[in-house]
C-alpha cells in the first residue's frame, strides 16, 4: 500500500480563490480587509515566512503592512506600535512574528494585540474560548491541518488522535480541535517513554516536534493518516534539502494518507492566516 498525498499546496490555492471574492465584496462595503506583520531582528527564516505572507495578502487583494525593526529594538517600541495597529482602523489583523529576540517577553508582545485582532489565535482570549469549544480565531497550523482533513472527509469522531509536540502553537491547539471533534487525543512529546507504543495506536498521527525524519514506518499503524508539521533543513552533507519530522518516504509505505514536506501543511498556514484576517473584517463590518 501507497499513500494518497495530501496537497496542501494545491488545497490552498482553492481556498485562496475563494477568499477574492470575499476579499472584493468586503471592498466594495468600504472594508478592505487589512494585515500587519512586525518583524523584529533579521532571522533568515523569519524573514522568508513574512516575505510569504505579505505576498499572500497582496495576491488576495488584502491590504498589507509590513513593519520591521533591528534586533536589538526596545520592546516598548514594539508595544506602541502594536497599540497603534490596534486602533487603526484599515488593520483588522495584527501578526507579531516569532521568535522574538531575546530581550522580548513574547508573551507580554501576544497579550498586547487586541483579542479581536489577534488573527494568529495565540491571545489568552483566543485560547480560552478554543478549549470551551467556541473559537474566535483558530491558530493558523492547527486550522490548516483541520482544514485538511475536512476536505478530504477524514472522519475524527472516535478515532485515536497522537499529536507529537506540545507547542503552543501547534500541539496544545490542535489537541482542542481534535477533542472538540470527537476523536481520542494523546499528546506525547520526544521525551515520552515508549513513544512508538502511543503512536503505532493512532488512527491520525501529527509530527510537530522539529526533528527532521524522527517518525519511522516502524512508529506508523498501517492504514493511518500521518499529518507532518515539521519542516527542518538537512546538513549540506545530507543535500541541505527540506524535509519534515516524518520519514516521508518510509512511512509513504505504510499509511493511508500523508501531508509531503514541503507542499503539505506549510501553504495551509498561510491560507488560514488570510482566512483569519478576512474573518475579522466580516466581523468588523457587521459591527
């Protein structure tokens, strides 16, 4: 048996299709959805991920900002800045990018975005109302993995569900979305004992840990769906090339369905970041 792929890339195109015409209609209401992302320091990969999304937004017709500073910038600028985005009216979105440099508390820069603006979903808010089951924003990797598995009529309802990884970011939010969906969620992490016992359960397994290859075909129940979260680069003696947490071409063997690195979860992000800050500004003109 060979796994079905499943195209993150290709999924959020639709996706982002549909969301022109959401983005057109909120524009000819005057509300022309609209992003901020602020970028402190210049980490390589962050600087490509904000790249990506400031493209994302202007190729759907979204109103970006892109608002950067060196790395040693006082957190109090950052805090005045964020408090000026949260009144301005044209931004509906607020994105800090992390990490932060190491001067920044990254919680305290999280909770100083209005909840209502905090399209990234990491407010204490929005965390809050995801665990009674009630989302107002949905952090975007969780959301896309979701999203996935909706559109390829992945049933969750009494299935085992093993998440690797307890980020905040990922791990602990999708453990929500998954337990508010009915499946069976075990969250373990790269120090749990007998790891491979919990994940040779798993109907859905998730790979969000940051260790390239670390899940092999002998840790996959057959049949099972594998959603790889990681993206890691290999060392230039390996080819330098990008791969996931998961050994895609081992455990392709063995599952059902498998998200590629890259190509899988990665576009769904960003999808999920526009569909955020188009929620927001419905939201704001109904207001």
């Amino acid at each position: 048996m060979t796994a079905a792929i499943l195209d993150g890339k290709a999924l959020a195109e639709e996706l982002r299709a549909a969301f022109k015409a959401r983005v057109a209609m909120l524009a000819a209401q005057g509300q022309r959805p609209g992003l901020a992302v602020i970028l402190a320091g210049e980490d390589p990969a962050s600087e490509i991920y904000v790249r990506n999304k400031v493209n994302a937004c202007e190729a759907a017709g979204i109103f970006s900002q892109k608002i950067t500073y060196p790395v040693d910038v006082a957190p109090a600028t950052v805090l005045l800045k964020i408090a000026e985005l949260n009144a301005d009216p044209r931004i509906h979105g607020i994105l800090v990018q992390l990490p932060l440099p190491q001067q920044f508390d990254a919680k305290t820069i999280l909770e100083a975005i209005a909840p209502e603006k905090d399209v990234d979903g990491f407010h204490a808010a929005n965390v809050g109302a995801l665990a009674q089951g009630i989302p107002a924003f949905i952090p975007c990797t969780p959301y896309g993995v979701m999203k996935m598995l909706a559109a390829l009529d992945v049933s969750l309802a009494g299935k085992e569900a093993v998440i690797i990884g307890r980020s905040n970011i990922v791990g602990k939010p999708l453990a929500l979305l998954l337990i508010n969906a009915g499946a069976t969620v075990t969250v373990c992490n790269s120090k749990t004992r007998d790891l491979a016992q919990h994940t040779r359960r798993a109907d859905i397994l998730i790979a969000a840990l940051g260790k390239p290859r670390f899940v092999t075909a002998d840790m996959v129940k057959p049949g099972a769906v594998v959603i790889d979260v990681g993206i890691n680069r290999l060392p230039l003696e390996e080819g330098g090339k990008l791969c996931g947490d998961v050994d895609f071409e081992a455990v392709k063997e063995i599952a059902s369905l498998i998200t590629p690195v890259p190509g899988g979860v990665g576009p769904m992000t960003i999808a999920m970041l526009l569909a955020n800050t188009i929620e927001s500004a419905e939201r704001k003109s109904k207001s």
